[in-house]
C-alpha cells in the first residue's frame, strides 16, 4: 500500500529522507506493511477507533449536557521509526537539557547567580508572570523542580533534530503514547514480528519510581495521589489512566485537607496522611489562599504545607518560568552555565522582541517568520508569516509593538513529514510531524520515555500538530 | 478508599440496578398486554409503565410513553438517565475499578445513547430491552469476576442491592395497584394470574417461583416469595441481607455502636427475618411503604458513615 508514496518538494520525509525508496530503518516496516490489503487496513482502522472509544480513550469538550461531546485523538496506524541510534543521542540531549533547566529553577529561586553573572538578562525573568514569589528560598522534596518534562522537539528538511519548546509545568499526552502503542499491536499484530521495538509500557512504573523518590525526608512509604481538578477537565482520561497504571488514589481538591502543615485525604474510614502530590492542576489553581481565592480545585494550606517539606509537589509550582519561549532562547547558555557542556540537542534561532535588534528584524520579515506569545501553550496565538494576508501582517505588528516582552519570532522551521492515511482522499500523503517527548527527573533518578508522542497534523500543508488545533498521533517506535 | 470515590461507586450500582430495573418493567408489562385478558388494557400496562417511573400524573401516548421512560434525558428516572449517571459515577472512579468492569459500563452507554428511538418505539422494543439487560448482567459479572473482593466491591454491591430492593417493592407496589383497579372492575381470576404473571416475570421469577412453590403462585405465595424468600436473589429479604453482608465487611468494628449503619441493618434485618407473610397481606400498600423507607434510612445511614 506504500508502494506509490511519494514526497515532492523540499520537505523531509521521515521515511524516504529525500531518496525514492524507504530508508534502512523502514525497510522491514514497509515490507510486512504490504502484506495488508487496503480493505484489511480500512476494517482494522475502524476496529481500532471502536476499540478507543469502548475503552473511553478521548478527550471531552463540554457544553451543558453531562455527557459532553466526546472527541477520539485521531490515530494513525503507519507508525513513526527512530533508530536507536539517533534515539540515545535525543535521549541524552533531552536529559542534559532537563538537568540544566532543574538547576536552573534553583538558581532562580535561590541565589540568582545566574542572573548576576549576566548570562540571563535579570528583567526577563523579573518580568515573567510565572515567575513566583511564594516559591523564593523554599527547598522541595529531593532538591527537583521538572520532574516531568514534555521537550517538543521537531526534524528540519536538513534532517535533523531541533528543540521547539520546553514544557515543564503540566505537559501531557504520555497516555495516548501507550494507548496508541497497545492499539497497534492489538489491530497489526504482525507489523512487530520484524522489527524490534522498545517498550514503551514502563513508563508508569518509572514515574511511580520517581514519585516515590522525592518523598519527604523519613518517609519510607510514601503514599502518592495525583491531583485532578475532576472529570470534566480535557485531560481526565490521562489523569486516570495514569492513577490506575500506578495503582495510586486520583484525588480532587476536595478530598483533600490540611491540618497543622500536614496533607490529609478523606477516606472511608477517616483522615490518610498524603506525601506525594502529582498534581495535574495549574499552578494557579492549587491553593486559594495564596493564589486564586475563587479555585475551587485545590486546597487551602497546601502550599504552606509544601513550604514546610511536609508535602512533595510534582512539578514543582513556579516552573513555568522557565519554560518561557524567550527564556528558550538561552537554553545553551543556560546548559553551559550549569553543566559546563555544550548543548546537545540545536534550539531554533529565536528573535527576541524585547531586543531592540531583533524587534527591527523581526518587524521587516513577519512574512517570513513563526511569531509566538512566550506564555502560551496548545497551539494558540501562534501566526505562521507566509500564511498571512498583509492587513493580518500589519495586524501581527500592531499586537507585538503593545507587548514586545510577550513575543518571540523564529524562521519558519519545516517540519518533517511523515506517510499518513488520509481519509478524505483515501491515500497516504505526506504530513507535518513533531515529537512531544517525556522526561522524568527524580532523586538519582533519571529516564526519557523511548520515543514519546508524534503528532501529525492532518490537514494539508498545516504545521499546527496540537490535538486541541484538530492534530492526531502515530506511535512511535525505537528499534532496538 | 476515598470517601467521594466511595459515594459515586455506591451510585454506580443503585443507577445501573435502576436502569436495569425500568428497562426490564417496560419490556414484560408492554408484551404483557398484547395478549392478555381483553379487562387488561393496553392503556393500562402504559399507565403501569408510568407509574413505575415516578409520572403516575400522566396520560401519553404509546409513543411518547417508551420515549419518556427510556430514552428522554430530561427525565432523571428514565433509562437513559440511569445509564448516563451509571457511567458518569464509573467514570469518575475509573482508576479503581478494572478496566474490563470500566469497558463493559462503557460499552453499556454507548449502545444505549446510540440506539434509535424510532427503531425502539416502532419494532424493536424487545431487541434494545434484551440487548440492555444482557449488557446490564455482564457488568455485574464483571463486578463480581474482575474486581478484588475489598471494599471498592462491598460498596458498589450495597449500593446494587439497596436498590434492587428498593425496585422490588415498587414493582410490587404497582402491580399491586393494578390488580385492585382490576379487581374494582370485577373479580376475575384469569385477570388476577394473568397479572401475577407479569408480576413476577417482570422481577425474572415466573419459572422459578413455580417450580419453587410446586405451583403457580396466587398473591400470598408471589409475596412470600418475592419478599421474603432468603435465597433468590431478587427478593427483598436476599437484597436487605445482601446489603448487611456487605456493610458488615466494609465495618471495622467488632461490636458495631448503636449508632452505626451495621448495627441499624442487622437489627431491621432480623425483623424483617421474622416476618410472616401474613403481616404483609393484612395491609400490603403499608408494609410496602414501610419497608421502603426503610431502605431509603438504611441508604441514609451508610451515606453517613462512610460516603461523605
């Protein structure tokens, strides 16, 4: 079925990486893919989308009825291959990266050195609003703040690999990465037989591991929840499914409590000490009395509580500030400043608004470049230049000359792209691809999910992968 | 466990009891009066089908009747809503129940929100009520057969038997009603089986009771069978001492206080143990009410102490 793929343009496809046939690492692949048929593909296809929704793997959108609107993530069946090669070179880039962005959190809430030796610019960070003063000087639980980062990474037509965005404040999609992975195996069984593909289902034992690793000090059996803020938020069939696969209780604010600096939830027979709170909630919403009063999805004292070294807080709050797109900008800096190494994985050239250099360049060529609001997540505010009108364009000007500080540029990476089935047209075309990857931290604890999650946009020509902006996912296979 | 978890799992299994329940009334009372005695009509079967959910106030058509009772999401006593609320509660609790329990419930509510209404209301009545109640069954195996007998189990199955008993009564209740409305009309003694027929095809017990009481039953035998026989599954005595069964396990005292929900069932237990079935007869609708109250204070008491 993929004899008649074809790429054309410059774009780099994954899998034929500009030669007309399949490359080394996909050979195996497409060769015990063209033992399906079409009308076997389509069946297995519609099997495997009854099979998500009977096991309520979607997501929900919610208006006023209770059962909501219930979206399956689109699943692509043609995986995405890495050879292990390339992997172990991502996975010490993602983990040198992380180690340097947890040092760096500390610096930021510590002594700032950082900031006084001038590497990064000291208002930048002042100005960040996820910059947060009630984590100045608190110590957390194991001396982590990432524990769990979701790097973006993306493949350029030069072929290789470059960071797009840090996410370490709540990243997700690590659910889908093991819901697609036992959906292919279940509907394809025979496409494993050949190539060898590293595991993927550890990894909620690994963050179970590393839960458990930054317990208080003297606690030797931890007891770990994770935080939802309930089922009607997007993301509640990963909370679960998370909870579930770690054996641990799912908890909302409201089972929880604290008394005298200590966690507490509600069980059926009384108060349970709690240790561990992988929390799923922004930071935001996590404690009324020192953030949102109104939020009703946290709980009053947690913080102070976490203040105390009573409680571990998984990710730590506060985080966001270095995911910040313009802070982005000195990640090699940063790596070097800390780790006395040069950064393995490339970061995109970035133009910082703020600057005045980069704010004149960035002004003459938005046509031509991606401009991003630095604080945002899911794909939203984003405008792509060679997609725009020129009254858009001015548009574009206007908002970044109103708030220079929260804009970023950079060129127009393309994505690679990868064979896709195609509902519409009935074919495999060429899509946009990138790789969310997941990375956990812990006390002398280290791991990088092999693989992660590829998103694939599915419409045409489109560079946008998030799901909230219509993206799917392929599993995504390491070779052994 | 948490105590929020505990609550929903309690309504987890009183929804899906409900939803079953209603699905299998409307199934038994609506083919019953195709063929029945000409006294017993066809209006009256709808009018029982409404009165067993709660609209005993309203005149509809055959029609609007089934919508309303199955499938109107408006209605929070309809089957649909029992299924929507059995899935919200499984849903919530999802990371303590087993993904096959999980999958069946879904599974469940899938099938329910997409069957056509017009198939339903025109043809295949039998087909959906079947399919449902056969659903229904397998999510109860699954509770019984993919989950540890702890107390996530205790409380989803107290939460099932509370109102399971709770539907026994009702049924009767409205069966009862017919019988006397019929029976106002003139004595008959076909209408009258005809009737206790549908009484206990409706709690699954037509063919068992028979062969259980070596006869088809007249009203004192169906009671005593239906009420107070201690083991078969769908009379009340089974369910209240299924209820204190399973409380029982979930309590952590060797001696349950006074005030606790153990002690509460297991003395009303006892009572309801010793009585006869000439009690119930001498005043029916009150000992009806009665004990559903009952069970309406038992439900209250093990929300008390374990679900808030």
């Amino acid at each position: 079925m993929l004899e008649n793929y074809k790429c054309e343009g410059e774009l780099f496809d994954e899998m034929l990486a500009k030669t007309p046939k399949a490359v080394q690492h996909y050979e195996k692949f497409v060769k015990q893919f063209a033992e399906y048929n079409k009308s076997d593909f389509l069946r297995l296809k519609d099997e495997a989308k009854i099979q998500f929704l009977n096991e309520g793997i979607t997501f929900a959108t919610y208006n006023n009825n209770a059962e909501g609107t219930e979206r399956i993530f689109p699943f692509d069946m043609i995986p995405r291959i890495i050879p292990a090669k390339e992997w172990d070179f991502i996975e010490k880039g993602l983990i040198q990266r992380n180690l340097a962005i947890n040092a760096f959190l500390d610096d930021l809430y510590h002594d700032k050195k950082i900031l006084k030796d001038g590497v990064v610019p000291l208002d930048l960070i002042q100005s960040s609003k996820n910059l947060l003063a009630q984590m100045q000087g608190v110590n957390p639980p194991g001396g982590i703040y990432n524990h769990i980062s979701g790097t973006d990474l993306i493949r350029h037509n030069d072929g290789e690999y470059y960071v797009l965005e840090d996410n370490v404040r709540v990243p997700s999609g690590v659910s889908y990465v093991l819901a697609n992975r036992n959906s292919l195996k279940k509907t394809l069984p025979k496409l494993f037989k050949q190539c060898k593909v590293q595991l993927v289902q550890e990894y909620p034992d690994k963050l179970l591991q590393m839960l458990q690793s930054v317990a208080p000090q003297g606690v030797d059996e931890p007891n770990c929840v994770l935080l939802t803020p309930g089922m009607y938020n997007s993301a509640y069939f990963e909370h679960s499914f998370l909870a579930q696969s770690m054996g641990i209780e799912l908890v909302e604010g409201r089972d929880l409590f604290v008394e005298k600096n200590f966690v507490y939830m509600k069980t059926i027979y009384g108060p349970k000490r709690v240790d561990v709170i992988y929390r799923r909630v922004d930071d935001l919403f996590i404690d009324p009395l020192e953030f949102k009063e109104d939020s009703a999805l946290g709980t009053a004292g947690l913080m102070h509580a976490y203040r105390e070294g009573n409680v571990a807080l998984v990710n730590a709050p506060g985080t966001g500030v270095a995911d910040d797109k313009a802070v982005y900008i000195y990640m090699p800096e940063i790596i070097k400043y800390y780790l006395g190494e040069e950064a393995i994985l490339n970061n995109v050239p970035t133009y910082r608004c703020e600057k005045e250099d980069d704010f004149k360049y960035v002004m003459e060529n938005v046509h031509q470049l991606v401009v991003k609001p630095v604080d945002e997540s899911g794909g939203y505010g984003i405008s792509i230049g060679n997609t725009l009108t020129k009254a858009e364009i001015e548009e574009v000007k206007v908002t970044i000359k109103a708030n220079r500080r929260k804009y970023i540029a950079q060129p127009i990476m393309s994505l690679s792209v990868h064979p896709t089935y195609i509902e519409d047209s009935d074919q495999f075309e060429p899509r946009h691809i990138d790789l969310r990857t997941f990375c956990l931290l812990g006390k002398d604890f280290q791991y990088a999910l092999p693989g992660g999650l590829t998103r694939v946009a599915l419409k045409k020509g489109e560079l946008i992968v998030n799901s909230s902006q219509g993206g799917g996912s392929k599993d995504t296979w390491i070779l052994s | 466990m948490l105590s929020r978890i505990a609550n929903n799992l309690f309504w987890m299994g009183r929804y899906l009891e409900r939803a079953e329940s209603m699905t299998r009334f409307t199934k038994v009372n609506y083919f019953s009066a195709l063929d029945g005695p000409i006294a017993v009509s066809r209006e009256l079967a709808l009018s029982a089908i409404l009165r067993m959910n709660g609209m005993s106030q309203t005149e509809l058509s055959e029609e609007d009747t089934l919508l309303q009772v199955t499938f109107a999401k408006g209605n929070g006593n309809s089957v649909i809503s029992g299924v929507i609320a059995a899935r919200e509660n499984a849903r919530s609790a999802r990371d303590v129940i087993s993904t096959e329990l999980w999958e069946s419930i879904n599974k469940y509510y899938h099938f329910v929100l997409e069957y056509k209404i017009e198939d339903y209301q025109k043809t295949h009545l039998y087909d959906f009520s079947q399919r449902a109640t056969d659903m229904a069954m397998v999510i109860k195996g699954k509770i019984d057969s993919t989950l540890i007998h702890d107390p996530t189990w205790d409380v989803i199955k107290a939460g099932l038997f509370v109102e399971r008993a709770i539907q026994i009564l009702r049924t009767i209740e409205v069966k009862y009603e017919d019988m006397k409305m019929l029976d106002a009309e003139g004595p008959s003694i076909a209408v009258r089986s005809h009737q206790l027929a549908t009484l206990l095809d409706t709690l699954e017990s037509f063919d068992i009771s028979k062969k259980y009481c070596s006869r088809t039953p007249d009203l004192t035998s169906a009671l005593e069978f239906l009420v107070l026989n201690p083991d078969f599954p769908r009379s009340f005595l089974f369910c209240l001492e299924s209820v204190k069964f399973h409380i029982g396990r979930l309590s952590l005292e060797k001696h349950p206080s006074v005030e606790s929900a153990e002690y509460f069932i297991n003395k009303n237990y006892s009572k309801v143990k010793y009585t006869i079935v000439q009690d119930l007869e001498s005043d029916l609708t009150t000992e009806l009410s009665t004990l559903t109250n009952l069970m309406f204070e038992i439900a209250g008491k093990i929300e008390s102490q374990y679900l808030s």
